[in-house]
C-alpha cells in the first residue's frame, strides 16, 4: 500500500519538475499526472480496504474479496495506461 502511495508521487513529481513551458507538452504532462493519480489511487484504495478488513477480522478471511479485486485493479491500471 504504502508503495502504491510512494510511486504515484513520484511519478507526479517527476512530470511536474520536467515542465517545459510549451503548451503541448504541458498539456501532455498534465494528462499523464491525472492517469498516474487516477490509477494510483483505485489500487491504493482496494489495499486500504484489504488491510483494514484484514486487522479488523484477523481470524476470518474475509480480507481475500478485496485482495482479488487488488490483483484486478492492477491489471486495469496497467491497460489503462498503456492505451
């Protein structure tokens, strides 16, 4: 979870600092920030979910629903993306 959080703003700090002032490419910066913290934060939000079923109930394995759900989160970050 914590490096979902650590990667996305990296990746978000390394597009802003390499702003060049031309619009286009701005622009392009801009978009690719969103995509970075739009898919970031779907998979950040199903380990939140995992973890916090997982402490909440530690003898039940209730926690798997939102791990399987994690594995296809990435899958759709991942295609999203790459599109």
């Amino acid at each position: 979870m914590s490096c979902d959080i650590i990667i996305t703003a990296c990746m978000v700090y390394c597009l802003f600092r390499s702003r060049t002032g031309v619009k286009s490419t701005d622009t392009l910066l801009t978009r690719l920030s969103r995509y970075a913290i739009e898919t970031g934060l779907a998979t950040t939000i199903v380990a939140i979910a995992d973890l916090s079923l997982y402490n909440r109930y530690p003898d039940v394995n209730i926690h798997l629903a939102p791990c399987y759900i994690l594995t296809k989160a990435y899958t759709n970050s991942l295609l999203a993306v790459s599109l």
